[in-house]
C-alpha cells in the first residue's frame, strides 16, 4: 500500500513539472521566424529627413509688404551627390509683382543664403554666408517680367550632418510712386530644408 502511494506521488510531480516548463515565460519560439530580430522597447528609429528637393525642385510664394515674390528653386546636382563633403548648388529664380500696381517698380538689392547643417540630436555652426549684392542702382529689377537668377553653393558640412537648412533673405526697394527716386524697403525670407546623402 505504501509503495503504491509513492508511485502515485512521484507520477503527480513529474506532471506539475512538466506543465511548469510548458508555461515559461517568453514568446512561443514559432511567434518570430528565424533569423528575425525581436525589436529592444527602448530602441527608437529615427524619422526620415525631409528634402524640399526630393522631386527636382521647389516653388514658394513670399510675401513683403507690398510686394508679392514667386521662388523656384532646384539643384543641378542630383539629391543622391549631396554628400557632406560636396559642392552643393542651390539655384534660384525669382520674379515679383506689386499690389496695387499704380506703375511703380520693384528692385532686389541683395539676396542672401546661410546654410545650417544639422542632424536629429545637434545642429552645427552655421557655414558663412553668401550674399549677392546689386552692383547697379538701386537694385535689380525684378517685376514680372524682369526676374532674377542666381546659383549659390553650399559647401563642405560636418561628417554627421544627415541635412542642411537653407535660410534666404531677399531685400527689396520698392518705389513709392512712378519716377520716384524714394523707395520702401521690404524685406522677405525663406528656409528650405535639403537631406545629406551618406557619403
């Protein structure tokens, strides 16, 4: 009778410990197919960095005061060149109109490009800035149908820049009326952001 009792025994403790391995924690081994990584909770992804010049080119509408300015912007090299170390061309077209048109004209006197490069976590000293300043006065004439254009160069960035902002000022003279020598100034301004391509 007593053996019978041990038996009986021993058979129930091979049970609860084979159910007790059975329900360990952890995910079922078929729940991630080979080979496949089980994401860290504290692993993060870092979001995709914008390009304004993804699709070749980029237009923008500027408004200074009076004056109303049409902006196109594209680079002759392609996005995947824009490497830290490259020579990087920003070209820019530019046209404006007045409101209310009595006759008056608008000139650019100086445009300006700054150039910030950057990644996710810290932003870098700014790259010196280019200005183009009128060699004629007051200004170049920019109402349509006159525009302006001009290339400007963002140079070498840091390393682990993964972007740049590109920050532009545009100043203007406007005439306060026809065959007026006296001018109001107006001043617009304009960030475009351009992915750095792994070098």
């Amino acid at each position: 009778m007593r053996q019978r009792h041990a038996r009986t025994l021993a058979l129930a403790t091979a049970v609860a410990v084979g159910a007790a391995a059975l329900t360990g924690c952890g995910p079922a081994p078929w729940t991630n197919p080979a080979g496949s990584p089980t994401p860290s909770a504290t692993e993060t992804v870092a979001p995709p960095v914008s390009n304004d010049l993804s699709g070749g080119s980029t237009e923008r509408e500027l408004t200074a005061g009076a004056v109303a300015a049409s902006v196109n912007y594209w680079s002759e090299l392609s996005m995947d060149r824009w490497t830290a170390n490259a020579v990087k061309p920003i070209s820019l077209s530019l046209v404006t109109t007045v409101t209310p048109d009595d006759g008056q004209k608008v000139y650019l006197q100086k445009a300006t490009m700054v150039a910030v490069p950057a990644n996710a976590t810290e932003t870098f000293d700014a790259l010196p800035p280019q200005t183009d300043s009128a060699t004629v006065n007051p200004g170049y004439l920019v109402l349509d149908p006159y525009s302006y254009s001009q290339t400007f160069n963002v140079g070498t960035v840091p390393a682990e820049a993964t972007y740049v902002t590109v920050q532009f000022t545009y100043d203007f003279l406007v005439q306060t009326a026809p065959k007026s020598k006296e001018y109001a100034k107006q001043t617009a301004t304009d960030t475009l952001t351009v992915a750095i391509a792994a070098g």
